[in-house]
C-alpha cells in the first residue's frame, strides 16, 4: 500500500454513519475485500496493508496479500480499516505474519485513524511502536 500515492481527491468525501465527514479518498460504504474484486496481484497487494510476495511484482499472487483496505478505485474503505485492526490485534483468529509486517501494518493504520481524525486502538497503538 503506497500511502503517499493516494492523494485525497476532491469531491470524493462523504459523511461517516455519526454524522460527521470523512476526508476525500475514503468511503464508509460496506466492505467486500474479495481479492477477485482486484484485477491482479500487483493492485490487490497495494491494497492491503501487508504483502508477503517476494520477487518480481509479476509473479505475485493475491494469497499473499494480507489485510486490504482500499477499494479497487484507491479509497480507503473506513469499515474495512476498522476491521484490519480488529484482526491485527488478534480478533478473529489474528493474521499469520512475520512480527516486523504486523508493526508496520499497524504504523499504517495509525496514520490511516489519523487521517480520519480517529481514535486510534489501544492495541494497534501499542503494536505500532
């Protein structure tokens, strides 16, 4: 996932379910992180906050793909970032990774909760460090 990459784009925000607004290049509408929603590998990995491919970008598969977070357009999804930190801090099973993706997973998402002016968990908070 290439933060830097996906500048907020105008127009594009739209009102959280608490009433308040999400800034531009996130969405709160529901989640559907299939992978075959992703035309290849190479998008689905940028999507998601942790990818274990190694080598070429062209030989890298989707089940190595760990966590994702934007939609196939490049907007971060709020439900689906809501839902890699519950599963980072361990919620329905945890994701199988090495220690240093799970940090790095987690120092993505706390500038994600950052971005949307959100508190961030205490769990991913402490893996973050």
């Amino acid at each position: 996932m290439r933060l830097a990459d996906n500048k907020a784009k105008a127009g594009q925000s739209s009102s959280a379910s608490s009433g308040g607004a999400l800034p531009g290049g996130f969405t709160n509408k529901p989640w559907d992180g299939s992978a075959a929603r992703w035309p290849d590998a190479g998008s689905y990995a940028d999507s998601c906050l942790i990818n274990l491919n190694t080598g070429s970008r062209s030989q890298w598969t989707k089940g190595q793909c760990l966590l994702p977070v934007q939609e196939p357009n490049g907007d971060y999804n709020v439900n689906a970032i809501h839902s890699a930190a519950s599963v980072l801090a361990g919620g329905m099973g945890g994701v199988k990774a090495p220690s240093a993706a799970k940090k790095a997973a987690a120092q993505k998402l706390v500038t994600l909760y950052g971005r949307m002016k959100a508190t961030v968990p205490t769990a991913v908070k402490q893996m973050a460090m």
